[in-house]
C-alpha cells in the first residue's frame, strides 16, 4: 500500500450528503420482511397444534438479531473507552447496527404473547414450597423483565449514539449546509466536538456496563428458563461474549459492503481488516474456552440435573449433528483458517469465514432453544407436542422442519435488520469525522 | 499519539543511565528493607520446619477443612502471577504502549509469584521428602498420579506457565543484558555476557528477535487463561456447594489479574519514589494499570453477584445454604473483606482524581490484595467447613504455624524481587527507547547504541 496520507476525508465524507436507499434494496428488504413475518404469523397464530414452532423461530431470532445489535454498539463503544485510533474509520458502521434496537423492544414487548407457547414453567400451577423460582418465574414479571432489558440497552445506546453523531452532523452542516441539516443549538464544531466526545465517552462506558448486565439478564430469562431446571452460571457470560464475537465478525462483512457503496474502502486499510480478523479469531477462542469450561464441570460434576442439558444437545440423533454443526462452524474452521494473517487481511477472503461464523452463532443460539422449547417434560420423556390434541413429534427424528421455520422467520428479521441499519447510516456522515482519532485511524499503513 | 502526549518527558540518552542507576552499590535502605525481608522469611522457614519435626497437626487443617490457609496462598500467589503474562504477552499483541515502562518487573513479579506459589504444594503435603512421588513416572509398581485429577492438571498448567513466562522473561531481556554487558566490568561482564547469548545489535538479531518475541507473546497468552482456569476446576469439578460451578473459570481469570495488577501497583508506587523515576513512570501509566483494575474489578463484582443468582434461582438447597452462611454465618468476616475490599473500595478508582493520587492508589491496592486473599479464604473453606450432612461439619481456625508459612511466603516472594532490581534493569531499555525521540546526530543515529 503506498504511504500517502488521506487528509481529505471531513470533506468527502460530508459532501456526500445523507444518502438514500436504492428501491432495489427497499423492495428486497420488504420482501424478506413479507416472507419471513408471514411465516411467523401463520405458525404462531394459525396453524392449530404448531404454534410452538413459530414461536421457537420469534424467540430465535429476537434473541440472535437484539444480541447482534447490541454487539455491534459495544463493539463502538469499546473502541471509544479504549481510545483506540485502528477501528475509527469504521466505528459509524458498529454504530448503526444498534438501530435494531428499537424493533427488538417491539419484538420482546410482543413475546409475551408466546409465553404459554414457550415455557413449560408458564404451566406450573404448584411449585415447591421453597421454590425461589415461582416468584422469579412469573408470566407478568418475565415479561417486564425483558422490557427492561431490552429497553435499558435502548436508552443508553441512544444517549452513546447521540453524542457520537452530534459532532459529525453539526460538522457535516458547517462543510455544506445546503446537504446537511443543521444541528439545535450548535455552537460551533471547535466546542461541541470536545464536549460531545467526553459524553460520548461517558455512555460508552454506561454501555459497556449495561451490555453484560441486560444481556446476562436476557440469556437466563429467555434462553436459561425454557429448561428451567437447569441452570449454568456461566451461561449470561458466555451469551454475551458470544454476542461480542458476533459484534466483529458482522463488522468484517458490513465495513467491506458499507465501504463500497460510500465509496470509503480508501480510508479503511488493510490492518483494519487484519485487526478485525485478528478480534474474530480471539472471540473465537474465547466461545470455544467458555464452552469447554462449562462442559467439564458439568461433564465432571456428572449431576443429572445438569447433564441433561448436554445429554440432549450432544447425544440425542435429533439434535447431535446440528451441535456438531455449531462447533466445526463458531469454532473449529474460523480458528483453523483464521491462524492465517493472509487470509485476515482481506475481506474478500475473511468475509466468507466471519460469515460462517456468523451463521454457525445463529445456529448456536438455535440448538440453545430449540431442545428445551421442544421437550416439554423430559422426566417424562414427552415431547410438547405429544399433549393431547397436537401431532405427536416425539416421532420426530430430525430437526430440519425446525430449523426450515426458523429460517424462514430469519429472513424477515434480516429484512428489518437491513431497513433499520440503512434507516440509520444513510442519514448520518458514514465516517466518524469530528474525532480526533479518525486522523490515525485512516492513516495507518 | 496518546503515549508521545503522555509519557515522553525525557531523552533518549539519559535513559541507560537512569534506569541503570537502580543496578548501582545498594543503599543503607535497601539492607535495612532486604535484612526485614530476611528475618520474615526465617519466620516463614521456622514455622515449616516447626510443621515438618511435629506433623501436619500443628496446621490448624482438620477434618472437614483439610484445604485452608495453605491451599488459599496458593491460589493467591497463582493469581499475583497473572498480571506480568498479561501485561507483556496480551498488551503487546494489543499494542498498548503503556505497558513499555512496566512490563519488567510485571514479568519478574510472575516468575517469583509463581515461584511462591509452587511452595505451597509442598508445604500442604507434609511428608515433604516424598513430594516427588506427585510426578508421574513408569515404575515397577505401577502406581501413577491420578491423571483424572484436577490437581494433577495443575501441576502441568503451573509448570507449563512458569516455563514459558520464564523463557518470555529471560528473551525479554537479552537486549537489556546485552546493555549492561557494555558497561560493567570483571566478573559481572563475564556473568552478563554469558546471559545475553551473544546479542549485537545487529539488524539480523534484531529481526529475529522481534520475531521470536511476538511468537511467545502470541504463546504465553493462553496460558494467562488456562492457568488459572486449571486452578478453578481444583474447586468447579467437585460437586461440593459453592465451589461447584461452571463460572468459576473466567472469575477465576479475571480475579487472577486483578489481585496481580493491584500488586503490580503496590509495588511499583514505592519503587518509583526510591529510584527517582518518576519520568519513566508517570501518572499516566498508573492511570491505565487502574483502568485495567476497574475492567477486572467489575468482571469480579459480576461474577460474585452472578453467584448469588444462581444460587438463588437454582432452588438447590445446599447452594443457598453456603451463600447463605457466607454472608450471615461464621465466615461472615472473611466475606466481608472480600467483597468490601474486592467490590467497594475500587469503586473508588472510578473517580479520576482518587486514581491518579499515587497514595490513595496505594492504598487501595493493598485493600484488593487483601481482598483477594479473603476471596480464596471465604470460596476454600466456608464450603468445605459445612458441605452437604450437617453431622461432619466442622469449624477451621487458622493457626500460628499457618500464619507464619504466610508471612514467610510474602518475604520469600519480595526477596526475590529485591534481588532482582539489583541485577536486572526493571525496566526495559529497548522499548522505552522505542517511545522515545531517537537522536539524530552522533552514533546512536547509525543504531551503534540501539540498546
């Protein structure tokens, strides 16, 4: 790469103007968005005895998509607290991925819904006398619970985007007023750019505070309960550190698409890319530490109220192949390809394995679900749907069909996905232009 | 950049000779401070050899507590050993150049933790002259080492990490030997030439050299996890209450840096002030270290509250029992220090005018030292103290012999570091001089004094 310096980026980047999304994209985006929605509506609503399977796919995807977008402003706002200068040019891509945010409040506000659906603690009228759990378990008090959650996240990742994009836009109006529209109250870029970084810097850290605890919260409420049994404590832990993993390996694909429809990629070097590969692979290797560290105790310990859990997910023909599916994809084949820094410093070779990776998360997060969704009551070895009056899918032997709904529903989270990222971005300069970092940042060799 | 804004205020020629200052003739106050040291480790000695001649009934170690006092320095001084790995080997990779001024006697400070630590075995079995039958080796009896023990893992996880920090440590130094080899003069040239391994300054070594460093910063890094996630599963694999829990791994880690970055500080504020070296080390690197403590501190505060939950939520009886009595029963005092000194006192270092006061950080560190210690003390011995029948339970108090292994054990760590600053630069030459402004005239331009 050669070594000319780039000092022209506030002035590109602003005279670019807020940008808009292509009707190609806009109608794709409402397609995904039909198909996936329409499935959701017709398992969840109104197919008789399969409810269960649309909501396994909501709940699914709610949890992937809010964790991924909550991963991807702790990702931005990481950078911020480190003060670190490498990901500055693409800290406005992270940021946009907590847009999502907003439908994920929709989308948990509207779980409530599938409760019954979802958690066989919904059905327990007599719990045992001692039992901490009759109190915590609550349809009422889950369900405002992961509002709060969800919600907590929202407010403070707003006040962290605020002050992140406040600077740039005022800057933006003052490079070229007739794109830009002016920002309340602006006092000139010289003051509100050393404040608003200190705020700034501020909620980042409120965030990173945030981020574990309400991400924590949400793995043993939504995930954790559905066998409420059971119960791990690493579990919030390794949820949110997987969450992270997923924050870096998106940001691979985002800033190499995001960077060639602004036109951008010149200000975004190679090391940028390395480094982003770099933190895949570390996360990578944190996943696969915290899943070994839960196995062996619970391996070890040998209690079966424990070893259930794995028993079923490990063992069990209907689900064994796809928990294999998850370890070659999270870990095994990104750690393996991710040792090279060749194939890490371009995107064009990365991209495909953040993608796996990317995927096999989303596959994680499925077999977390799905087999405790599915079981009703495993003392009894009776599935949910061999109640009476639904299909008997103790019969099942595969878990294709749960997966194919699964899919389906993705679809439309995807479509929302991309709507609110682009909703975001294209509104707001795509770079970070009024940090003082950006300047390192972008002229790094 | 933030380092040149923060650090640089001192030239690249003075920096041999100020950092080798503190390699000059001792003064009165270090004899005074190592015959202290001397005289704690002699406490430490007796009491051992007082445990040895009577047995290991002198121990206040009885049935149900057979791990106490011993067991909880150990996984103490294993956590001390943390913080030198993850500030030469993890913040190199990350490229934090803060590490630069400290990373030395970080590094020194792990081997000799480790050093410590690795006592503790050998003072917990009793018949310490057969200490070697813990090492696997084919015999003609047959008998092995449980190889399904954690305890055994430990033993590999230790010694795999002492070697490489080791060898981190002793290639770290090569440059800086190879400095002093320059200067000094009879014996000591002779000593020192031998340990530099023949370094020039040439552009070839030096290229390798970087090399091989990245390579074993890259190794180390594990290590700084698996270590002490071994030390866990010592607890996390039994299914006693309290210890049996798969969080223990990444708490255990985390408390690991954040007693051994706390240490780092305990030890660095007073040498600082002795050696006149302000310069090198500034408020500024003081600042990070406690940003890393408020980093590790808040993971330690989860992970202790994440306990609690779980223990609640799980409506396992023995569980909530154990959490129960930490906080309400005979142990309520150990708990209290951990979790005063561990979760309330740092909060302190969040105000950046307290963090940046070198004597109030002073302090504060030390809290988290003995916070750390108590942690280790509350999690080994409440939970053995009333496991699961109420019928075995039993009451453990530390006795004197205990105390004075402890003592002796903090002197035998800070003689080694003592001796350490006297014949090895605490600070690395070479990579302060990477932050500094090179000289543009004379030799040093042409790299004849790189070092």
């Amino acid at each position: 790469m050669g070594h000319h310096h780039h000092t022209d980026y506030v002035d590109v980047v602003s005279a670019k103007g807020p940008a808009k999304v292509g009707g190609a994209t806009l109608a794709v985006f409402a397609l995904m968005i039909l198909i996936g929605f329409s499935a959701f509506g017709y398992f969840a609503f109104l197919s008789e005895g399969k409810e269960r399977l649309g909501w396994i796919a909501f709940l699914h995807n709610t949890y992937f998509f809010t964790l991924l977008s909550a991963a991807g402003l702790v990702t931005a706002a990481i950078m911020q607290v480190t003060r670190s200068h490498w990901g500055r040019t693409i800290k406005r891509f992270a940021e946009a991925s907590g847009n999502f945010l907003w439908f994920s409040l929709l989308c948990v506000a509207l779980l409530g819904l599938g409760i019954e659906h979802l958690y066989e603690w919904s059905h327990i009228t007599e719990w045992p006398s001692h039992s901490n759990k009759a109190g915590w378990l609550q349809s009422g008090f889950w369900w405002g619970r992961q509002v709060l959650w969800v919600a907590v996240l929202v407010v403070v990742g707003q006040m962290f985007l605020k002050w992140s994009t406040r600077p740039d836009m005022g800057l933006a109006h003052e490079k070229n007023p007739d794109l830009w529209n002016s920002v309340s109250g602006w006092r000139g870029a010289a003051t509100e750019i050393e404040d608003c970084q200190a705020k700034q810097s501020k909620w980042a850290v409120f965030y990173c505070i945030a981020f574990p605890v309400c991400v924590s919260m949400m793995a043993y409420d939504m995930i954790m309960s559905l066998d409420f049994r059971w119960f791990s404590a690493m579990f919030g832990g390794w949820n949110f550190t997987t969450a992270i993993l997923t924050g870096w390996s998106s940001l691979v694909l985002i800033t190499y698409f995001m960077g060639q429809r602004f036109e951008v990629s010149k200000y975004i070097s190679k090391p940028v890319f390395h480094d982003l590969g770099k933190l895949t692979f570390g996360f990578t290797i944190v996943w696969c530490y915290l899943l070994f560290a839960q196995v062996l105790v619970i391996w070890y310990g040998n209690l079966p109220h424990e070893a259930g859990f794995l028993l079923t997910r490990f063992q069990d023909p209907m689900w064994q192949p796809w928990a294999i599916a998850v370890f070659l994809g999270v870990f095994l084949f990104p750690f393996i390809l991710g040792l090279s820094k060749h194939l890490k410093m371009s995107p064009t070779t990365f991209g495909p394995i953040a993608l796996l990776s990317l995927c096999a998360v989303w596959l994680e997060r499925f077999i977390l679900i799905a087999p405790s969704a599915w079981y009703f009551n495993r003392e009894k070895g009776v599935y949910w749907s061999a109640l009476p009056g639904t299909e008997n899918a103790a019969e099942a032997t595969s878990a294709i069909s749960i997966i194919l709904v699964d899919m389906l529903v993705a679809l439309g989270f995807m479509g929302v996905f991309g709507l609110m990222y682009t909703m975001f971005l294209y509104k707001r300069p795509v770079m970070v232009i009024s940090d003082p970092r950006l300047d390192m940042g972008v002229n790094r060799h | 950049m933030d380092v040149k804004i923060h650090e640089i205020n001192f030239s690249y020629g003075e920096i041999t000779k100020d950092i080798l200052r503190t390699l000059e003739k001792p003064r009165p106050t270090y004899w005074l401070m190592m015959a202290m040291i001397v005289a704690g480790l002699g406490i430490g000695v007796a009491s051992w050899m007082y445990q040895i001649k009577e047995g290991m009934g002198v121990a206040g170690l009885n049935h149900p507590v057979g791990w106490g006092v011993y067991i909880t320095d150990f996984v103490f001084w294993v956590g001390i050993g943390h913080a030198g790995t993850l500030i030469s080997a993890i913040l190199f990779l990350f490229r934090a150049k803060w590490r630069n001024a400290i990373f030395r006697s970080a590094e020194a400070m792990t081997i000799f933790a480790v050093l410590t630590a690795a006592l503790f075995p050998l003072i917990h079995v009793g018949r310490v002259w057969v200490a070697w039958w813990l090492i696997p080796y084919p015999n003609q009896r047959e008998l092995w080492v449980n190889f399904r023990s954690p305890l055994l893992w430990d033993v590999f996880a230790i010694n795999t990490y002492f070697s490489v920090s080791a060898i981190f440590f002793c290639i770290g130094l090569i440059p800086d030997v190879a400095a002093i080899r320059d200067k000094a003069k009879g014996m000591r040239k002779k000593i020192y030439t031998f340990m530099s391994l023949g370094f020039d300054n040439s552009n070839h070594q030096w290229r390798h050299y970087m090399a091989g460093y990245g390579f074993f910063a890259a190794l180390a890094t594990p290590l700084v996890l698996s270590v002490h996630s071994v030390v866990s599963w010592d607890f996390a694999v039994s299914i006693v209450p309290g210890w049996h829990s798969t969080l223990f791994a990444p708490y255990f880690v985390a408390g690991a840096v954040f007693s051994g970055m706390a240490m780092v500080i305990t030890i660095l504020i007073p040498f600082r002030s002795i050696f006149n070296l302000e310069k090198y080390l500034t408020i500024w690197h003081f600042d990070m270290m406690s940003r890393l403590i408020m980093l590790t501190g808040s993971i330690v505060t989860y992970s202790y509250l994440t306990e609690y939950f779980i223990a609640w939520y799980s409506d396992d009886v023995f569980e909530i029992f154990i959490f129960h009595e930490r906080v309400f029963g005979k142990y309520q005092i150990p708990f209290l220090m951990m979790f005063g000194c561990n979760c309330v006192v740092p909060l302190l270092l969040w105000s950046r005018k307290l963090r940046t006061n070198l004597k109030v950080l002073w302090v504060i560190t030390i809290f988290i030292n003995i916070g750390m210690w108590f942690e280790r003390f509350n999690i080994i011995v409440s939970s053995l103290a009333q496991e699961y029948d109420p019928f075995s339970w039993g009451w453990y108090v530390p006795s004197w012999v205990e105390f004075g292994v402890t003592i002796g054990s903090f002197c035998w760590f800070f003689m080694w570091f003592f001796l350490f600053i006297k014949f090895f630069p605490s600070m690395a030459l070479t990579e302060m001089k990477e932050i500094a402004d090179p000289p543009v005239t004379g030799d040093a331009a042409h790299g004849k004094e790189a070092a």
